[in-house]
C-alpha cells in the first residue's frame, strides 16, 4: 500500500526510517525508462521517493508512486519496477521482522 506523505526532504525521510528500524539506508537515482524485472528481497524493503515517478507491481497490483510517496514491500514479496519518463531517485532501506 502507497503511503502520501508529502515529504521529499532526504535528511527527514532518513531520520524517519531510522526511527522505524530501517537500516541500509541509501538514495538511488534511475535514468528514465529502467526496467526491473521480477525479483524479491531476503529483507522488508522500503522505496520512498524524493522526485520523480516508478511504476511497482507485485502479484497483487501494480502502483505508481510519485515524490513523497513510500511503498514497503515485505520480505520475500515477488515485484517488478519501471521508472517514468522524468527518471527518479528515491530512498532504499532494509529491515528485519
């Protein structure tokens, strides 16, 4: 589910993902049009984006975030990503559960 929180300022989203036990935590920048193909993750992932739009789907649906929005994506959750037009860069984090 996409969380709206309006919030693209790097040092805030770092500062609030700590606080929630996100660790790892690092920006990514991809060029317009990367694609992912399925793939999953040993840990619980969170992607929240500063500009820019990506595109994730999962077995469930597919959603498109845009800046401010968070998505985490459980564990071992099979997913996919294609970055817009514009590009985008966001913050990555890992957690154990």
């Amino acid at each position: 589910m996409v969380e709206k929180t309006g919030i693209t300022d790097k040092e805030e989203v770092f500062r609030r993902l700590r606080e929630e036990g996100y660790t790892n935590l690092y920006v990514w920048s991809d060029s317009p049009g990367t694609f992912y193909d399925w793939h999953t993750h040993p840990f619980n992932e969170v992607r929240w984006v500063l500009s820019g739009r990506i595109t994730m789907g999962t077995r469930e649906g597919v959603v498109t975030l845009g800046p401010g929005d968070r998505l985490e994506v459980p564990a071992g959750t099979e997913h996919w990503a294609e970055v817009g037009p514009e590009g985008v860069t966001y913050v990555c984090g890992s957690k154990l559960e």
